[in-house]
C-alpha cells in the first residue's frame, strides 16, 4: 500500500522517480451491471525534476532508492 511520503516511480516510465504528496478518493461515475464501480485513489506525485502531477496510484510502484 502507497502512503504520503513514499517514494514511487511509474510502471510505464522508469527513470521518472517521485514522492507522494498527498492521496485523495475519487469517486466514479460508472454503472455496471451489478451497480456502481468502486471509486478510485489518486496520488499526487512530486518528481525529481520539480513537476507535480497527479496519477491513479494503480500507476505507481514504491522503490528504495
């Protein structure tokens, strides 16, 4: 489980490593056939380089670097 402070790359791009600077819940919109789908936890990420962005945490491994 990720948590604030962790530090996380991208499953899709590697060389890109962050930390964790807050989680929040996102609720989703989408009806399926036995009901609602569950809603969703984003991280917002603050990278190496100094950008912050947000991504699904489903998106992010931790590493020990």
């Amino acid at each position: 489980m990720l948590k604030v402070g962790d530090r996380v790359s991208l499953f899709f791009n590697m060389g890109k490593k962050g930390i964790i600077l807050s989680l929040h819940e996102i609720k989703n919109n989408t009806w399926l056939v036995g009901g609602a789908a569950s809603s969703s936890l984003d991280a917002r990420v603050q990278f190496d380089d100094g950008t912050i962005v947000e991504y699904p945490t489903s998106e992010l491994m931790p590493i020990n670097d």
